[in-house]
C-alpha cells in the first residue's frame, strides 16, 4: 500500500514503548479500537528492550492492523525523531516513565503513559511542566474510573439519588497477599525501582476514583505497614523459583479529608494478608442513600442495581460519550478519549496535571506515615514535604 494512504492527515501515527504485560491491555484496546473502526490511528513502531517481546508484539499487531506492520525499535532513543510517529503510549515500569516522556514531549510526540504517571510527585511533575512548555497533549492511562459500575455510580451521584456525599469506603487484601511477588514483577517490591508499593500501583487507581465521583482531596493522614520482609513467586508445585526482599510498603489505612467536606477511609492493603482474599468497596455514602457496589439504595424508594439504572435512563448521547458504539474495554475508551483529544485540541479526561494530583494523595498517605502526623495534599504537590520519596529523587538525580 503506498504511502499516501498509510499517512493520511487523518490518521494519527502512534508508537508503543514497553511490550511487557500492560502492554497487552493496551493492544487489546487498540485492536477493539480497529474492530470498531474507532480512533483513526496506525501503529507504526513498537519498542522494547527485549526484541524478541517486541517482534512479537508487532506481529500481533499486524494481525488487526494488515496494512501497515509496525518497525521494532530496541532503544526509544531511535523513535525520538521518526517522522512517522505522533503520538506514544508509555507502557514502561514506573522507573522510567519520566525518563521516557520527557523526551518525546521535547520532541512534539503527544504521550500517553501507564499509571502511575511517575516514580515520585517530583518527576511527574517535570513530566506536566513539560508538556505545557511544549504545548503537548499529556494524558495518564487511568481506566478505572471507565467502567460501567464506575460511571453509573458517577452518573448516580450527579442526579442527586443518594444527595451529597458524606463517606466514602474502599480497600481489602487482595490475591498478592501471601508474600507472593506482585503480578509475577519482582522490581514492584524494590523502593527505588516502582517508588511505593499498592497504595501508589493500584492505590492511584483509587483515589482517581474518589476525586472522580467527590472533588478534590485536601488532606491525608496515613499508615503504611511492611508485613512480609521477602516477597516470592511459585512454580505450578509450589516451590519457589524466584524471591526479592520486600522494600515497599504491603499495604496502607488512610482518613482522606475532600474539599467539600466528606471523608474517606480507604486501606488499600492489597499486598499483604494471609489466608483469603477479603475486600470492601466501592461503598460511597451520602444525605439521602447510598452505593454499595453495585447497589443503588436509597433512603426512600426501591433498591435497584446502579448500573441497569444507568442503562435503563441515562441519555444516550451521555452513554455514547463513556461507551463510544457500546465498547466496555476499559483500556480502548481511554485510549479512545486519548485520540480524540489529540484529534480536536482538548485536554484528555485524565491529563497529566489529574493524574498528578493522584499520585499526590497517594504520596501523601506515605508522607504521612513517614512522618506520623497529617499531610496537606497541596503539601506533597508543591514538593515541601518528600521524606519517604527523598531517596529516589536523590538517586535519581532530580
């Protein structure tokens, strides 16, 4: 096929850095994408340091994308100044997600990067000062809060049946308890290497959440807890064929403050635990009823699953925009909202300056911790207080 056609002003030429294991939720979200005949974009690099990883990706993407099969990149370096790509998608560990971005941002390159949108507040925070230097459209792969429990509880609350928010609960131990290795990635349990452990890695995904359905978070007083000193992963048998000592937190229990006045306990204790999994949430409460899960109670009137109500009366133009032509995969909508904001010159759903304020309350759960007394949010934010994250910007050199 010649150029013109691959090329055309329409489409948006699109590189994938890091193949890994996000890096699958992602393709499953660019081929929905294709399948749907939603985005306009083409692949046209994928880079990883494993060539192999990255062969295979590119043949996988030219399973759904005939035309044009991506070129395999070892070093992103090299993509810095391909002509034929506009846009990236980060899918890197934590580490080098600012190492990446930066760059391309420097370079023109629209980025999108994996949660969390940096190892500390301080390297996303040069990401974002980046992005608006250049006048680069910077967004954080949140897909949490794209769900369709999630935005029918959104779409719950902004018609009032449950009145304004008082409480909101969220938290449990998870699968990767046990002192088992977490999601099979040694390097999430070495401080240096993923800056924190579930209350940034799947804790971000939380607080999203929370300043999605309630507003701004203003306050955090936290604790951390370390309840497994080695971490180890199993072969089919049981035996151990792989264990890292533990450097990072196993889980946190936090009272987050909002601006309006509601008030958060979450204890993201993902990581730790023995026995069984147990979890709560998403429980949000308010003047007249609340959403416990997937029930929608209120104080006067029928229970009701929240999202068949959803379904049932919101205005399709409303569950067009969350479920462009009724896909549910979280990771094409927000790749999705990703296109489109690059498409039309607006800010994406969750840009990098709303995935920093994340990041933010969940660093300041950890500062809070550290220092054993309450952490203003605006406090983290603004750099005046980095004790537990000190050490990785220092090894970083930023």
């Amino acid at each position: 096929m010649s150029d013109w056609v691959i090329y055309m002003d329409d489409e948006i030429r699109v590189a994938i850095v890091g193949c890994g294991g996000i890096g699958g939720a992602h393709l499953s979200g660019y081929r929905e994408l294709k399948q749907k005949s939603l985005g306009r974009f083409t692949i046209t690099a994928v880079c990883d340091l494993a060539k192999e990883r990255a062969e295979d990706f590119a043949k996988a993407i030219g399973e759904f994308q005939e035309a044009v099969k991506p070129k395999v990149y070892i070093n992103y370096e090299e993509l810095l100044t391909a002509e034929d790509v506009e846009m990236v998608d980060i899918c890197t560990d934590h580490r080098t997600h600012h190492i990446i971005a930066i760059p391309f941002l420097e370079a023109g390159k629209d980025v999108m990067v994996e949660k969390p949108l940096a190892i500390t507040v301080k390297a996303g925070r040069k990401m974002v000062e980046t992005a608006d230097a250049h006048g680069r459209t910077l967004a954080v792969a949140e897909n949490y809060r794209r769900t369709l429990g999630n935005r029918a509880c959104k779409w719950a609350i902004d018609k009032g049946y449950i009145g304004d928010i008082q409480m909101i609960f969220q938290g449990g131990v998870a699968a990767w308890g046990k002192n088992i290795i977490a999601g099979g990635t040694a390097w999430r349990h070495v401080k240096l290497k993923t800056g924190a452990g579930p209350v940034l890695d799947n804790g971000v995904h939380d607080v999203d959440l929370f300043m999605y359905l309630n507003g701004e978070i203003v306050e955090a007083y936290g604790v951390t807890k370390t309840f497994d000193k080695v971490k180890v992963r199993r072969d089919e048998k049981g035996r151990i064929v792989e264990q890292v000592e533990n450097t990072i937190e196993d889980g946190g229990f936090a009272i987050l403050k909002f601006a309006n006045g509601a008030v958060c306990n979450w204890s993201p204790a993902y990581w730790g635990g023995h026995g069984e999994v147990s979890t709560f949430g998403r429980w949000v409460y308010g003047s007249r009823g609340c959403i416990k899960g997937e029930e929608l109670i209120p104080d006067t009137g029928p229970r009701m699953n929240v999202s068949t109500r959803f379904l049932l009366e919101a205005e399709p133009k409303l569950r067009n925009k969350f479920f462009p032509k009724s896909i549910t995969d979280t990771f094409a909508i927000e790749i999705h909202d990703f296109l489109e904001a690059i498409r039309r010159k607006r800010k994406p759903e969750t840009d990098g300056w709303e995935g920093l304020k994340a990041e933010a309350v969940c660093y300041a759960v950890i500062e809070s911790s550290w220092l054993n007394e309450p952490v203003k949010v605006k406090d983290i934010l603004e750099g005046r207080i980095e004790g537990y994250q000190k050490e990785i910007n220092e090894n970083l050199g930023l």
